[in-house]
C-alpha cells in the first residue's frame, strides 16, 4: 500500500515543480530595480540582472552568437550562426552560457545543447528566414539571473527597446575573448518603408532599427542578439527581433537589421511541440491581441520623416 502512495506522491511533486517552471514570468527583472517598470533615467553600463534571459553561445569555449531564454528548455538566435552543413556535427561541440554579464562571473552557469534546428526557409547567402533554435540537454532551474523573454504574436507598438549584446573587454593583461561583458543600446524600430530605401533584399519577415536619438553607447552588432521591447500596458519586456546583419549596426541613419520574432511564432511553437518540449505563450503575449494601440500608417511615416530629420541634423556617432 505505500508503494503506489510513494509513488503518487512523487508524481505529484514532479508536477508541482514543472508547474512553477511553466508560471515562471516571462520578460520580468527580479534582480533589476524598479523592476515593475523602466527608469525614466537608465544607467548607460548594465545592471546586474537588468537583461536575465541573455545568453553566449559557445563553439569550444568561445563566444558564437548571442540568444535569448525563452523556455526552459529553449535558446533563440539566428541561423546564419551555424553552417548547414555542419549542423549535425556542431552540437556536441556548441554551448549556452547564461546567468551573467561579464564572462568573469562566479554565476557563470553552461548548458549543453542537444539539437540545434535552423529554420527550413534559411538558405543562405539570403538571410532571409535567419532564426534558430537550440534545444537544450537539461532544463534551466529560473532564478533573479535567469529569466525567460516574452515573445509577441504580432507587429505591436512599443514604449522603449534595447538591443543587447556581448563585447571584448580590453583590460591589461586580458587576452582576447577571455572576458566579454553585456553591453546595451536603446533603439528605435524605423517603418518597413523607410529601411527599405536604404537596404537592397529587405523581406517583410525582416525589421530595423538604429540607435535612439538623444542615446549614448555603440554596438558591433552580435549575431543572434536579442531587440527587446517594452509594453506600457503589460508591464513586461518581449523579444521583437533577433539580430541577423548591419554595416556598423544601428548606427544613425545605418539601421540594423533583425528577423521579426512576431512573423514565426507558428514556427517556433510547431518545433517546440514537435521535440515534446512545447512553449506555450504567457497570458502577456495573448493580452497584446485583445487591443493595445497600433499607430496609423500615416502617423508611422510621419514619424519616420521626423526621425530622420533629428537623425541628419545632430548625430555624428556610430552606434
């Protein structure tokens, strides 16, 4: 009789622990303060715990790409990180490094991964379709350090967004690469039809964004790299674009260049589900369908035109 209560129980409590990682929020900064919402004056340097769901994919050791948490299970970055042709032999060798911003961190945790799926539309040199996902060996265990990202259902507006990415740090007596730290830069998403005049081969599962007048900070552009967003109504920060290619990129008037999450939701959730370990989108994403503003197309173009007035009248910094 106590064999299958023994048994009962444990089942019970392999249940309750998976429960507490699927309620995990997503897009939420514990260890942030004013994590509720974004300070109206930000400190240029990140904060620690200011961006969880940041990752370093590693090929033996060494800084790849940049990704984001979005799962327990799952890691999202971009394709053209890994050659097709070595896809299957790559994995054992590829790493995911999370819960930090500098790579001297005692926090420093790696997981292995265990497949590693390319979206089938990428066929390179065309970027076009440029997203991945990596399957992780073993589940990650959420705390303050580590946090999944929003994913959005659909092109929305948005109060504030940042790209995030890993950079040399040129110490003395540093070689380089031993010690990389997460730097930011606040953006601003420019409409389709505005990028396009200035990029050749732009599709529409593509958006762009350059550095945010009145900003500070420059980026090399890190492959893979999370664009993130926040939304007033919800609260929470989502994961609009995923770093795919830019000359200097987000530099004023050169916009970087990323593969639009919204645009393969369908995609993401089918290869997730397909692996057995489904995603399933937070209560914030659905809300974002229910009725947030969109701006007119006319107010967007409009506000295009101001932007690059401010763009070509002031600014003379890369990103």
């Amino acid at each position: 009789m106590m064999l299958p209560l023994l048994i009962a129980l444990l089942m019970a409590s392999k249940g309750q622990a998976k429960d507490q990682q699927e309620s995990v929020l997503c897009g939420h900064r514990p260890a942030f303060p004013n994590s509720s919402w974004l300070p109206l004056r930000e400190l240029l340097e990140v904060q620690h715990g200011e961006f969880p769901w940041q990752v370093s994919i590693q090929m033996l050791g060494k800084h790849l790409c940049g990704g984001s948490i979005i799962h327990r299970w799952w890691v999202l970055t971009a394709a053209h990180c890994f050659p097709r042709t070595l896809l299957e032999l790559v994995a054992v060798n590829v790493t995911v490094v999370m819960g930090i911003k500098t790579f001297s961190d005692t926090n420093l945790e790696r997981k292995q991964v265990q497949k590693i799926i390319a979206h089938r539309d990428y066929k390179p040199p065309d970027l076009d379709s440029d997203l991945c996902l990596l399957l992780l060996a073993t589940p990650i265990q959420f705390n303050k350090d580590k946090m999944p990202i929003c994913l959005p259902q659909r092109e929305n507006s948005w109060d504030r967004c940042w790209m995030s990415e890993w950079a040399y740090t040129h110490g003395h007596g540093s070689a380089k690469g031993s010690n990389m730290h997460l730097k930011k830069l606040r953006v601003v998403q420019i409409s389709w039809r505005t990028c396009a005049k200035r990029v050749t081969q732009l599709s529409r599962n593509m958006l762009c964004a350059w550095k945010e007048v009145g900003t500070n900070g420059k980026c090399q552009g890190d492959s893979g790299a999370p664009m993130v967003c926040a939304n007033w109504e919800t609260r929470r920060l989502f994961q609009v674009g995923v770093f795919s290619w830019g000359i200097t990129s987000g530099s004023r008037g050169r916009p970087g260049i990323f593969v639009s999450v919204a645009q393969f939701i369908p995609w993401i959730l089918e290869e997730t589900q397909r692996e057995g370990r489904a995603l399933a989108l937070s209560k914030a994403s659905k809300s974002l369908l229910a009725g947030s503003p969109r701006y007119h197309p006319i107010l967007l173009s409009m506000g295009s035109q101001i932007l690059l007035a401010a763009i070509f009248s002031d600014d003379k910094s890369n990103c």
